[in-house]
C-alpha cells in the first residue's frame, strides 16, 4: 500500500455571497498517494478548482472552510497561517490553467523561480540560480541559461507551461497539484506537458492530483479518478474501475463525450441540461434534473458517495443491475452508432 | 533607441510648430484692439502708433510676423538663444521673465508632486487592500471630495484660517529660496497642499483601481502558490504592475503642470507662469502669450516622451516602435 500523502475528509467550502450562500463544495472526501495521480473530472463550475485552491490554502476571503485536510499527518485548515504558507510552494507546488497569464509579466522568467526557492530555503541568488536553471534544463527548456533570463511573453504557450511546472517542482515537493495544466494548449503541446508530468512524477516519486474536463487525458495517467458534480463526488475508484464499469449516469455522459478516432469532435453528445445552481441545488441528486434514468428517490433525500454493490464507490440510487444493464446497453448503442 | 529618442525630439518640434502657429491665427482673427494703440497710450498720434507697429514688427502680414517668430525662435534673437522676443509692455525680452517665472512654476510643481504621490499612493493602496472597510470609505470619502472641490474654494479657504485666522502661515506671494528658506517652505506650504489635493485624490482612486485589478489576476495567485508572504505578494508583484500606469499618467500631469497653474497661482499671487499668460493674454502681448504657449506644449511634449522612455523599462513587453 503506498503511502497516503494527502486525505481529505468531508471538506465544505461556502462562499457568501450578495446572491446567497454558494456552495461550491459540499462535503469531499478522498486521499492522494505518493508516486500516483489522482484524475479530478467533472464540468465546469463543479468545485474543482475551489477544492484544491482550499487544499493549497488560497482561498480567503468571502469563504468558510469546514471539513480535514490532512497532508502529511497535520491538519492544514487547523494550523496556523504562517504554517501553511511555509508548506505552499515547498510540500505543495500548483500549476494553473493558464501559462499565459499565470506568469508575472514584468519579472524575467528565472528570478520568479528564484524567488519561489528564496521563499523557502536559506541560500544566495547566486545558487538559488543555478537551481532554477537547473530546473528548466529538467524540463525540457531549451538553452536554459538563456531563456532563464528571458521575460514570459518571449515563450510559447507550451513553454511557459514548462516554466510553471520547473517553478512548481524546483523545491521537490511532495505533492503537485495541475488544475487543468493542457487545456489552454495546443493538442501536441499537451501530450508533452503530459509526459513531462509524468516523468517527472517517476523521478520525484511524488503524488500528483491531475484536475480536468477531460477523461480522456485521465484515462491515460491516472491511477485513480474522482468524478465531481455540483461540489460533490459522484463516483470515486480506480482508473479501470471507472473506465471499465462506472455506476453514475453522469460518468456515462462524460465518458460518452470523449472524442475518439472513429467519433470525431461534432459528433459529441455533450450532457444535456445546465449545470445546477450551487446556492439552490435541486433537491436530492443535484444531478437529477438532467439524468435519463431518474426514477421516484431522485428528488427526496441526497444521495450519498458510498459503496452500492458495485466495485467503487458512487452517489446514484439505482440498483447495482440495472446500472450494468444501463451503462452495457448505451455502450452498445454507442458502439453501432455511424462513424 | 536613439533613433526612436531622434523621431520623437522631431515630434517635439512639430508639436511646437503646430502650436505656436494656432497661437498666431487665433491672435489675429479675434477681433480686439491693435496692440500698438494700446501701447501708445492715452492720446495717440497716427505716426506714433505707425512708429510702434514698425518696433513691434506688426506691419508685416501676420504670416511674415509668424515666420520671423520662428527664425528667432530656432536660430535666436538679439538676446540670445531661444529667441523670444520683446514684451509689448515692458519692451524688456520675454525670455528673462519667462525663465524666472517657469522657475516659480516648477517649484509649486514638484512640491505639489511630492505631496500628491505621498498621499495619493499609501492611501489608494491601503483602501484597496483593506476593500469596504471603515478606512476604504473614508479614503474614498476625502478622494471625493478632492475630486471635486474646485481650487479657488480650498485655497480661499486655506488662506481664511491659515493666515488671516490662526496666522501660523504667511499670506499670498512670493519668497526665494535662497533669501529666506524658512519664509519660502512655509508660504509654499498652502499652494502646494492645495493644488495636490485634486490630484492625491486622483491618484488615490487610480492606485485603489489598478491595484484591485491587479491582485485579482493570476499571476498574483501564483505568487501566493509559491508561498510568498502576502507582503511581499502585494509590494513587489501587485504594486509593480499596478504602479506602471500611474508613472505614465504621473509624467503626462507633471509636464501639464509645469505649463502654469493658473487658479493656484492666482489664488496665491504666485509669480508663475499661469498668472504670466492671464496677464499677457489680456494686455494682447503676443510674444509673452507665445512664449508660455512654447514653454507649455515643450514641457507636455517633452514629459511624454520621458514616460514613453521609462514605460519600456517598467514594462520589458513593451518595445520601441
Ligand atoms: N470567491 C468566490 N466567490 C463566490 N463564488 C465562487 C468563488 N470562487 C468560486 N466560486 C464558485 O464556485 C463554483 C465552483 O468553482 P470552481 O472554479 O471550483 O469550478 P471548476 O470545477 O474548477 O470549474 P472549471 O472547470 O470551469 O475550472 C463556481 O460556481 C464558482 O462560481
Ligand atoms: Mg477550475
């Protein structure tokens, strides 16, 4: 059994808002391990982000946390600000979304991981530069010498997101989070961001959480997959458990939208509906309203992510039969459907 | 670089041009009083005043006037370089007085500068930091009411209770530097803190909004990802993208500036510049109104160029072009 770097136990983030209360995630529960990536899936505004940003300790504000963040035996949302700064950036590094504006415009490229290194370790510019220089040759930056001294708009996308991942990883942390590290990328570009997460990963022996829209990048690094839904887990197992027999409609519909060779991008059925709103959920399932196979409990009490006779845990009240029959049948009408 | 310095310097030049030559027409398409006869003084005679046109050169066409302004104004006059001309009033040069009054200007400027950029900016950064608390609105209060209580009314006031009431600072006027520095600070003292009030009040409302922008972008989340102590999030990451706008805007009102204060001058009885023109654009003395029209447009032009200068050095994405 690996070692259990980070868990997470009912976490619940609340933003108040003029609109109301939103609940951006309501009760989250999961572990990552070292040496493996935990895949975080789910559509757009469904707490993804917030989750890990609360993991990070970057939410303030407007927000109330509740639940453990448990990372490396300490309780982050109990220990003292000061505490969890010091593990930001050094136990934990994040990679962003968006490689074109996540870097400081105005600082050249090797001072903003040199101040990363400063922020945690006791050493001169001097070495805390060649660290940094270091770190994009491990990256695959070419002529890092160089290009350390380069300002960000004199990258590319895909550099950039390189430097991110050097300024995140210079310091050998424990754990790396990438929310949604490819999406701002060309397709080439991000099966290399892949591979060097991947790589990298291997050689630091560290846990990764991998936050997407996208199964199909899931599918490929992943050991583990949390599927998410309105600030909640529907379904939480291994890659092949998930992939090869997932028990939640939802699932059914992302995994229905992966583009593959013979289905190509027009022909996606994206799930139909709206996602729910976050300050007044629909009653039981927050999926419901959207879900083809609801049925009479749907709308009464919460489902909740626990074991249901399957092999994993999921959040739907449909038998354990008929959620195979389901989930065999539409992949059969799948596969008949005209390339 | 030096070449972009060169092209911009041309500009300057043409800015001047275009300006003094708007200056010429206008003067003589408004329909007043021939300068001459006013010079000439109670009772004039036809040859008298014919006598003074000649002197001023005003029987030339106004064109013919414009282009010998020029010449002198590039290549120099009697008194040297650049030439300027002669006071219609005074029949003293023009340069002289211009160059002792920019000089009154420029310290009302600078030390109205220094105390708009010292309120301006603390107050515009902790009100953006500490958003819709107490401190904010009051900040925003007084930034309101900088914005919009008019000079003359702040300075009449200040004078009120300053000099007539409590007479802890002297009156209207003017004292150099170097006869009195005491005298000097503290009768510079009321015009400066009046004049910067307008723009502290700007500045503060302009550091608040670009600061606020500004920690909401993400590089500032990165920043606290790497585990920056907030401090240092704030002062070095937010304050250096928010603060790039303000040097532009900063060197843009500061050449604006240095063209005369004409209400605080006035209010203050300031030897300035602003009071200088007033005066010239009512006795009709082109050379003395044409003399700060230069001085002014070269300052604004001139400034320009100095924050265009300074911006690509803030700002490594922007590139001489
Ligand atoms: N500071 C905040 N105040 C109020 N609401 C917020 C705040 N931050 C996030 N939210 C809300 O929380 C919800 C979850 O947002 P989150 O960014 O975690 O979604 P996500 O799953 O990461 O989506 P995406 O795929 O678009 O990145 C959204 O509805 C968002 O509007
Ligand atoms: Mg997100």
């Amino acid at each position: 059994m690996a070692e259990t770097l980070l868990e997470v136990k009912d976490l619940k983030v609340q933003f108040d808002t003029p609109d109301g209360v939103v609940k951006a995630v309501d009760g989250v529960s999961f572990t990552v391990e070292r040496g493996q990536t935990l895949g975080v899936v789910g559509e757009s505004g469904s707490g993804k982000s917030v989750t890990f940003m609360t993991v990070m300790g970057l939410i303030a504000g407007n927000a109330r946390i509740s639940g453990e963040i448990i990372f490396e035996g300490r309780d982050l949302l109990k220990l003292p600000p000061a505490e969890v700064r010091a593990i930001r950036g050094d136990g934990m590094g994040m990679v962003f979304q968006d490689p074109m504006t996540s870097l400081h415009p105005m600082y050249r490229v090797g001072d903003q991981i040199v101040e990363a290194i400063r922020a945690h370790r006791d050493i001169d510019r001097k070495e805390a530069w060649d660290m940094a220089v270091e770190m994009l040759r491990k990256v695959g930056l070419p002529r890092p010498e160089e290009r350390a001294k380069d300002y960000p708009h004199e990258y590319s996308g895909g550099m950039r997101q390189r430097a991110m991942i050097a300024m995140a990883m210079v310091l050998n942390p424990d754990l790396l989070i990438a929310d949604e590290p490819t999406t701002a990328l060309d397709v080439t570009v991000q099966a290399q961001i892949l591979e060097l997460m991947e790589q990298l990963k291997s050689e630091y022996n560290c846990g990764v959480v991998l936050i997407t829209h996208d199964l199909g990048v899931v599918a490929d690094v992943s050991q583990k997959v949390m599927v998410m839904y309105a600030g909640r887990a529907a379904e939480y197992g291994t890659r092949d458990q998930v992939f090869n027999t997932p028990l939640h409609p939802y699932t059914w519909g992302l995994l229905e939208s992966i583009p593959t060779v013979e289905r190509r991008v027009e022909r996606l059925v994206p799930i139909e509906g709206t996602p729910p709103s976050l300050i007044n959920p629909p009653r039981g399932c927050a999926f419901h309203p959207r879900c083809p196979h609801r049925f009479e409990p749907c709308d009464g009490e919460r489902p909740e992510l626990e074991m249901r006779g399957g092999d994993h845990p999921d959040a739907c009240y449909l038998a354990i039969e008929d959620k195979r029959r389901l989930w065999a049948e539409r992949e059969q009408r799948r596969q008949k459907e005209p390339a | 670089m030096t070449r972009y310095v060169i092209r911009r310097l041309l500009y300057v030049i043409l800015v001047i041009l275009v300006i003094t030559f708007i200056s010429y027409v206008v003067f003589f398409l408004m329909p007043s009083g021939n300068p001459a006869v006013q010079f000439a003084g109670k009772s004039p005679t036809k040859a008298l005043i014919h006598q003074i046109e000649k002197q001023f050169g005003l029987n030339h066409p106004w064109y013919v006037q414009y282009g010998i302004f020029v010449k002198h104004l590039f290549l120099g006059d009697q008194y040297g370089w650049p030439g300027f001309g002669e006071s219609y009033n005074t029949r003293e040069p023009v340069k002289n007085e211009l160059f002792s009054r920019a000089w009154v200007t420029f310290q009302l400027a600078v030390g109205a500068a220094v105390v708009w950029l010292a309120m301006g900016i603390p107050i515009g950064i902790v009100s953006a930091l500490r958003r819709r608390t107490l401190i904010d609105r009051a900040s925003m209060g007084f930034a309101l009411f900088g914005v919009s209580a008019p000079v003359f009314v702040l300075g009449l006031l200040s004078l009120w209770i300053f000099w007539q009431h409590l007479r802890i600072l002297p009156g209207t006027g003017y004292t150099s530097f170097s006869s009195n520095p005491a005298e000097w600070f503290l009768q510079f003292l009321q015009p400066w803190v009046v004049l910067s009030l307008l723009f502290a009040a700007f500045y503060a409302r302009m550091v608040r909004g670009n600061l606020l922008e500004t920690m909401s972008e993400d590089y500032i989340r990165t920043a606290r990802a790497k585990g920056l102590p907030e401090r240092r999030v704030v002062f070095k990451h937010g304050l250096r993208a928010s603060l790039t706008p303000v040097v532009t805007m900063f060197g843009m009102d500061f050449g604006l500036l240095l063209g005369g204060a004409i209400i605080t001058e006035t209010v203050f009885n300031l030897p300035g510049l602003g009071t200088y023109v007033v005066q010239a654009v009512n006795d009709q003395n082109l050379p003395a109104v044409v003399g700060v029209v230069v001085l002014a447009a070269f300052f604004v032009a001139f400034f320009n160029l100095v924050v265009d200068i300074l911006y690509a050095y803030l700002d490594p994405r922007v590139r001489y072009s």
